[in-house]
C-alpha cells in the first residue's frame, strides 16, 4: 500500500538521497554525469532539502510504501516525492507563459523508476494538486524538459497544457523546457 504524506524536517537526508536515485531519470540522454552531479550538489543535497522544508512557501509531499514490505519496495521507503512552490514564478518566460492566478509551481516531481506504470505516480499527483488546492492557488504549472515524451504524456494525462517554453539550467548548459499549467 502507498502512502502520500507532507515531508518533515527529518526527511531532508531521505530526499536528497531519492534526488539522486530520479533526477537524472529526468535528463535528456546528452546530460553529462558532471552536469548531474553539479546539479544535485547544488539544488538537491541535502543542505537544499532542509531549506526547503523550512520554507513556508513550499510543501513536499512524499509517496512511500506504508505498512508491511510489498511488491514497490520496503516499508518506510521513499519512492517519489514532489515539491510545490506558492509564489508567483521567478522564471520571466514562466510567468509570461503562467497566466491562471494564484499560482503554484510543481517544481519536483521525481519517482524512483521502479514504481513508473505502477499508479504511485498518479496518486502523488491527484495529492499534490489537492493540496496546491487547499492553499488557495487556482492553477498550477511546471516546466519539463522537451525532450522528456514520457513526463510530458503524464503531464497531460493530468489535465496540463503546454502554454509556452522557457530554459533551464543544468550544470553549464540551458535545456529547453516545456511550460505547462492546469486549473485547479
């Protein structure tokens, strides 16, 4: 059985750890290890989680198995996480592209690849978007990288529509994102 559950302060080692385990699951292939590496050095290491926790701006959820050990993994195991941003976006091609307000970024949204077809993502989701629903924001967007066709039909599978495109920078080369948004 999965659970989805708010993250807490404790939690920031186990996220940077599952950081490593999916980031580069979102990476186009030409992404260098270096490039990663940096990356997670930089936005999700531990250090960074635990100032995200502590950011009345954000929220991270966590999917896990909860209970006894089953076919996903161990009990207590992390096996995605996502992390909501309720601010208006910083990125000017975001918040050009952005226009359903208030908003809030879905910033992260990274599972472990052994769970992908397996529903642990669209439960993470559906409880993600409740809760940026409960803060009061009335859309939600993110940026996927354009290359990246799987997230891209899960997105839209999730009610998201492609309203523009924006960079992003990963080690020392500019991606090309996607930017999508939903009504909440």
């Amino acid at each position: 059985m999965i659970e989805i559950r708010t993250a807490t302060a404790t939690d920031a080692a186990a996220l940077a750890e599952l950081a490593v385990a999916t980031f580069a699951l979102a990476c186009p292939p030409h992404t260098s290890a270096e490039a990663i590496a940096a990356f997670l050095r930089d936005v999700l290491a531990e250090g960074n989680f635990d100032a995200y926790l502590a950011d009345p701006d954000r929220l991270i959820l966590v999917a896990e198995v909860a209970g006894e050990a089953g076919a996903a993994g161990a009990a207590g195991v992390m096996l995605g996480y996502t992390m909501l941003v309720f601010a208006e976006p910083a990125d000017d091609d975001a918040r050009a592209a952005a226009t359903i307000r208030p908003t809030a970024e879905l910033s992260k949204c990274y599972l472990r690849a052994e769970t992908h077809g397996r529903g642990v993502a669209a439960a993470l989701m559906n409880a993600t978007l409740d809760a940026a629903r409960a803060r009061g924001a009335a859309g939600s967007w993110l940026g996927v990288n354009q290359e990246n066709a799987r997230a891209i039909r899960f997105y839209e599978k999730n009610g998201f529509v492609t309203v523009g495109e924006k960079r992003f920078l990963v080690g020392e080369r500019y991606e090309d994102d996607f930017v999508l948004e939903r009504a909440l």
